[in-house]
C-alpha cells in the first residue's frame, strides 16, 4: 500500500471573487496506490451546466475505473470530458481549462489544456511550471516575451487549446517527474497566478508549513491587491511530507527477461496473435458495455427517467463509435435524441418557457414511436400538462396584480382559481407556490381588518372619554362596553383590561355610594313643624295650614306627622321655595301676600 506508507497532505481555496457564480472547479481522489488532482477554469456562460465541474467529474470517474500513469491513459480521461463537453453543449458551447496531475506517490505526470497553471517546489525554490496552452507562452518560447511578462500579458487569455474546442484537441501531457519528500505542488487557476507574482509565492511557501496555511496566504495576497474586479480564483496546494520508497530494480535482469520472451514470441508468430487477441478481447469489452449502456438507457426510458436515459444512451454512442458499429450508433443517437428532446422539455418547463417545452415535446413524440422503450402517450401528457400549466401562469400573473393593486379579497379568489387548476394539472409544486401567496394574502387580508377594528375601538374609547366629560356616565359605560368587545376579539389583551378599568369608574360615578347618617331620614324638623316626638303628640291644630305652592288660590295642606317621625313629610319639598311658610315670619309669597295668612298653620 503506497498511500500507508506516503504522507501527502492537501488544501484547497475555490472562490467567485465578485462574481455571483463560482465558475471554478478542484477535486481529487487519493487511492492505495495511485492520486489524482484536478483542476479547471470555466470558460462559458452557461446559466445551468458548469463546464469545470463536469470536466473534473469526469475525468476523475474515468480515473478511478482505471488509474493509470500512462500518458495513454491520461490522454484518454481527458479526451472523454473533452467529448463529454461537446456533447453537452446544446444552448451555448462548453469549454473549460483544466490540468491533472497523476501520482503514484513517488512519481507524477501533469497534463493540461488551457492555462491553469502547476508549480513544482523543492526546497524552497521553484522546479518546475507548467506551460500554457496560450498565444502568449507561444510568444515566450519563440523569445518575443520574457518569462516575467507572462502573467499580465495582454493575450495569455487567447488560447490555443482548451477542453470542449470543436475542432482538433491535443493536451499536453508531460513525462514522469520524479517526487522528493517535501516537495509542494500548487495547482491554480488565472484568478491567483495573474495576481500573485512568483516572489509573492516563494514567500507565502516559507511562511506556510501545511497546506491549508499556504492556500490562505495566496487568498490575503489575491486579496490585498484590491482590484476593482476579482476573477473567480481557485488554488489547491499538495504536500508531499513523505513520498514512497521504490525499491531498486535489476534493470539488466528484466531487461534481459524480456528480450527472451519477445524473441520467442516473434518466432513462434505470437507477437501477431498476442496483438490480435488483446485487440479482440478489447472490442469485446467495449460492444459488452455498449450493450450494458444501452439496457440500461431503456429501463431509465421505459421509467420516464429521461435525463439518465440520455446519459446511458451518450455511453452506449459512445462505445459504439469506437466498435465503428453504424448501425448501431444510428440506433443510439435516434434514441439519445428523443431523450434530448424530452429532456429539453423539463428543463423549459423549469424556466417557465412552456412554449418551448411544448415544441420539444412534440419534437420527442415525432420520434417516440420508432423506439420501443418510449411511451407516446407520457410525452403527450407531458405536452398537455405544459398547456396547463402555461395556463395556470397566467392566473398566478393575474392574481399578483390584483396583489398589487391591494385588491387581497380578489387576488384570494385567483389564486383558489389557480389552486384548483394546480390540483387538476398534478402540478405538485405550483401548488405549493399558489398555497404560499395564499397564505402571504390571507395575512394582508387580517392585518387590514384587524387595523379597521383597532381604529374603530379607539373611536369608541375616545366618545367614551367625551361622555365621562360630560358626565354622561351612562353613555360612557356604553362606549367603554363597546370598545372592550372589540378589542377582545382582535386580542388586545391590556386594551381590555383598560377598558374594565375606564368602566368600572364611570359606574361608580353613575351609582355613587352614600355614606351612613346622611340618608333621607337623618333630618329633624322642616317648615317650623317640631323636631320631637312629644311636640306632634300634643298638636292639635285648629285649622290646617296653608302653605304656598306659587300658584295663586292653591293651598296644600300637609298631613299630620307620625309618632316618632323626625321628619315633616312633604312640608320642605312641596310647591316653590318662594312659596313656603318661613318661621320668622319676614317672608312674603309669591303673590306679594305677607305671612300673616299661613303664621298661624305654621307655629305650634
């Protein structure tokens, strides 16, 4: 096990800078015997795929089914996400920039196509980097450009090859470079070496003393230049603490083994059959993956999992491309591209282009029925479904405007409208989104009537303050009464409880409570009767007295007192003040008559 007995450590930074997309790419696999890393660059403007990841992805699953540090090898996971880039590039062509280095922790082989760059250090110093791919390291190696220039060079972004080109691709891959403990790999896209200079390198390296020390130091001095505009940047560092010890080989002894092997082949003719049987039992392997691949692109089809079908179906075109089986790969792409169309289809239903997604369903089902493991009716339902749903758009559009021109109650009947035609269309997720304006609209619906109860309450608490002004306690309590309902249904809790309090104070000023001894029966005498007992024992008057009640010729006369009575019943409260007999005798009434003609009914 190489890797037990290695020590390699790894870090990474991947950033967008200031962009809102992060078009840059690292990732690498470490296995018992073999690594490889990966970086790239994203070249395209694609709003959905991004080139990088699928280039890496790619490269490091054709890796892990085969590692190898052949060039061959290496030549051949690139030339596959090369192709697997052109294959999908259907709104706008892919392309990225990319290096791998391969190790078996002793040796490694770099390759790259583009310009993101690799820097070798050991000991401190710079062994080796990668070259560019671009026009201005052709200008380096033709001598018109210094090394030093390179990096801001106007045209180090004119490259000369790169992943996902359409016409002749060539990689360069190196030879194998022996590793040496404490050795430091960078792995690095433009967006760090344009900005750091290779001093700034060299020093961030002999302050770091791990990975993940070195890579942050790059990111502060990326950082520290403060450009107005920073490119996505990505820098992964390799440290190689330990490689693994090879032991010596007898060069002269395999040598020789194999010279004897080779002439015995050659002359018993087993070169030729050696050959032709490695070369069959490759094509054998390959038409069996075809197969493979195309089995399973008809399950993923007949399941209605169309985006994986597509992918079985690239593969199974793929294999028998190199098979130079036509028929077949006639076969293949008709069936990849009815799984394109489809595909196309859900991704516009995705975006909301719905008339775009009905022209390519009807593209698919043009073709479905020529390849069994398609069903024309799904496509169709797809095709309606779409209909539907284009239609549904249009009363969610329209219930946003009512939304908008604050019309809640008719935005909440679109929107129900819409709910159902959700339901109806199986549209699980514009469901949801319709039950959430729902919900968002429902909410404005509450809040509008709870601030109309609130302002009504508190016109109501205000008349009621006005009425204990007036002291109109009744009309107060009323008011009060009124406002605290309101505000219990719309939970006011301390508005409540204020208006129990306002209430319960008007009802006290409304029904006053009247302290003993101060009653209606707590007086003595009025109107000159006597204030005893005794006193209305012994009256006995000879002619009932006349007491004035401010109406000419109408005299009332009290009746006599009760034992015990402390009061004159009716004697101070009947007729006017001006016409009641007064006991000094100085009053006059009301018809300018003196006392003389009531003294006598007054006195004892």
């Amino acid at each position: 096990m190489r890797k037990e007995n290695s020590d390699f450590q790894t870090a990474f930074v991947s950033e967008a800078g200031s962009f809102v997309d992060n078009r840059d790419y690292f990732a690498f696999v470490e296995l018992d015997d073999m690594a490889c890393y990966v970086i790239a660059d994203g070249l395209d403007q694609d709003r959905e795929l991004r080139s990088a990841e699928m280039a890496v992805s790619a490269i490091l699953e054709s890796f892990m089914e085969k590692p190898s540090l052949s060039k061959r090898s290496i030549r051949r996971y690139l030339e596959t996400a090369h192709e697997w880039l052109k294959f999908e590039s259907r709104r706008v062509r892919l392309k990225a920039s990319v290096l791998v280095v391969v190790t078996n922790y002793t040796k490694m082989v770099w390759a790259s196509c583009g310009n993101a760059r690799l820097y070798h250090f050991r000991g401190g110093r710079l062994n080796l980097r990668s070259t560019d791919q671009s026009l201005s390291q052709l200008l380096l190696e033709n001598g018109k450009l210094s090394e030093d220039r390179i990096s801001s060079h106007e045209e180090r972004g004119n490259l000369l090859n790169y992943m996902g080109k359409p016409d002749h691709f060539d990689p360069f891959i190196s030879k194998k470079t022996p590793l040496a403990d404490g050795d430091v790999l960078l792995l690095c896209t433009p967006g760090v070496w344009e900005q750091v200079e290779l001093p700034e390198m060299l020093d961030a390296l002999a302050e770091s003393s791990d990975p993940a020390a070195l890579t942050d130091t790059l990111e502060e001095i990326v950082l520290s230049k403060q450009r107005q505009t920073v490119s996505n940047y990505t820098a992964a560092a390799v440290y190689a603490n330990k490689t693994f010890a090879e032991k010596p080989k007898n060069r002269k002894k395999w040598i020789l083994r194999m010279a004897v092997v080779l002439v015995t082949l050659m002359l018993a003719g087993g070169g030729v059959w050696y050959m032709k049987a490695k070369q069959a039992q490759t094509l054998a392997q390959t038409a069996m993956q075809m197969a493979e691949y195309e089995q399973s692109g008809d399950e993923y089809a007949s399941a209605g999992d169309y985006a994986k079908a597509l992918k079985a179906y690239s593969e199974a075109k793929n294999a028998a491309s190199k098979l130079k089986d036509k028929l077949h790969f006639q076969l293949l792409r008709g069936k990849q591209q009815v799984a394109q169309a489809v595909t196309d289809g859900d991704g516009y239903v995705k975006d909301g282009s719905y008339d775009m997604a009905v022209n390519s369903y009807t593209k698919a089902l043009k073709d479905a029925g020529k390849y069994k493991p398609f069903k024309p009716e799904d496509i169709q339902a797809k095709i309606d479904r779409s209909g539907k749903i284009a239609e549904l758009a249009e009363i969610i559009k329209d219930g946003d405007k009512k939304v908008q021109a604050q019309d809640y109650s008719g935005a909440l009947k679109t929107y129900e409208k819409a709910k159902n035609a959700a339901i109806e269309a199986g549209y699980e997720s514009g469901q949801k989104q319709i039950e959430k304006k729902m919900a968002e609209t429902q909410e404005k619906i509450d809040g509008i009537e709870r601030e109309t109860k609130t302002l009504q309450a508190d016109n109501l608490e205000k008349k009621g303050d006005r009425s204990m002004a007036a002291m109109d306690y009744a009309g107060a309590i009323e008011a009060y009464g009124l406002a605290q309902e309101i505000y219990q249904e719309i939970d006011k809790l301390e508005r409540v409880l204020a208006m129990e309090r306002k209430i319960s104070k008007a009802d006290e000023k409304l029904h006053p409570v009247v302290p003993a001894g101060d009653g209606p029966g707590a007086g003595t005498a009025a109107a000159g009767f006597p204030s005893g007992a005794d006193d209305w024992g012994s009256y006995e008057p000879e002619t009932p007295p006349a007491v004035p009640t401010g109406k000419k010729d109408t005299v009332q006369t009290p009746a006599p007192p009760q034992e015990g009575s402390g009061a004159v019943s009716g004697a101070s409260s009947s007729g006017t003040e001006k016409g009641t007999a007064k006991d000094d005798g100085g009053s006059s009434s009301e018809n300018g008559q003196t006392d003389t003609e009531t003294e006598g009914g007054a006195s004892s």
